[in-house]
C-alpha cells in the first residue's frame, strides 16, 4: 500500500508518501531523507526510493517526504538547520500512524539527508537505526559521538566527493554497533546501483527492527 499524506510541520504541512506493507501490522517503519534541495533533491528520488522498496519487501513501512520548500512542503531552506524539524515531525507523524510500532522506528537519509539525519539522530530517542547513504564527511563535527544504537554507512567507491577514507575514519571515532559498507563500481548518484543498495539497507534495517524477541 503506498499513499500521498500530507502532515503537519514547524513552518506548516510538509508532503510524504507512506508505504507500509498489506500483511497485518503493526510494522516497523522507517523515515527516509532526500538529498540537497538546492540542487533538485526530492523524495522521488532514485535512492530514497530504493530505500523505501527494500524495506518494504522485507516487511517494514516507510514515510519519505520533502523537506520545507520542496514539492507541496511548506517553507524554505533552512541550510540543514531547519530541516531537523521536518525530520522530527516526520517521526512523530509515522509514530502516530495506525499500523506502525512506535517502539520500532528507524532513520535513513542520503547525501543532504544523511546529513540532515546524522544531526539530530542522538536527540531523537525513538530512531532505534540510523542509515545513512553517502553520508557527507566536510566538518561532521561531534555528530553520532553517543549514538549507541544501530548504524549503517553506505557509500560507492566511485563516489569522488566522499572517499571511503574520510567514511572510515568518522566511523572509527563513534559508538558501536557501527557497520560499513562500501559498494564496488557505485558514485555519489547510485545508478544502476539501485537493487544492491535496497537488498543492503533492507537487510540492515529487518535486522536491527526486527520485532522478534532477542
């Protein structure tokens, strides 16, 4: 099942599209973060929904949207900041939602969004799994420092923006459980690469919002 919503956000309604599975819930589920709006980032794009599609197949709901400013979401870019909030509301609306487990929520965000997401990851307390897709390394400061949950890096080793290097080593300095992941022949842009990066985030987050008792 996949429908259009719309949901209320700091500077007013913000567009997603909610896929959740027909098998009877509640489900895990997933937000899923666009990349840079500035440069024609939105949630149709072809990673975000690849996210989508893969965690779908194995079972878990998804919510992806446009940040303010994009598509029929209310407001202007707000450099990453403001954004934050559209990711809160996001949660909050997907927890909220009939048919969805709220004790089983997870993050992915690609490029922009994965920075947008990293961000504000350690102060939402109900992302119990953070993905991020080619996550953007300039300056990551102290972002995911006490973030002891679950954690997926995903980047191609094509992408020339993001060495692998920098990825490592911004790996190396946050909690665990932390897994990277790096994709052979894959750039900044994923195409072709659809099906492998839906299969690894899928996989990643069935395990880590698995209902099923430890």
């Amino acid at each position: 099942m996949e429908r259009h919503c719309m949901f209320d956000g700091e500077r007013g309604p913000l567009e997603g599209i909610f896929m959740a599975p027909d098998t009877p819930g509640p489900h895990p589920a997933i937000v899923v973060c666009h990349p840079h709006p500035r440069y024609g980032g939105s949630m149709d794009n072809n990673v975000v929904m690849a996210i989508c599609f893969g965690s779908y197949q194995r079972g878990i709901a998804s919510l992806r949207f446009n940040f303010r400013g994009v598509g029929l979401s209310k407001g202007r870019y707000e450099n990453g900041v403001g954004e934050q909030e559209d990711i809160r509301a996001a949660l909050a609306f997907l927890a909220q939602h009939e048919g969805i487990d709220p004790e089983h929520l997870g993050l992915a965000g690609y490029s922009f969004g994965a920075r947008v997401a990293m961000t504000m990851a350690e102060s939402a307390s109900q992302v119990q799994a953070l993905c991020l897709v080619s996550p953007p390394m300039r300056d990551p400061g102290t972002a995911l420092a006490a973030f002891a949950r679950p954690k997926l890096l995903v980047v191609g080793d094509r992408d020339d923006g993001i060495p692998v290097e920098a990825v490592a080593a911004f790996a190396s300095g946050i909690p665990d459980p932390t897994d990277i992941q790096v994709v052979p022949g894959a750039d900044h842009f994923w195409y072709g690469y659809e099906e492998e990066l839906d299969r690894r985030v899928g996989e990643f987050f069935a395990r880590s919002l698995s209902r099923s008792p430890a």
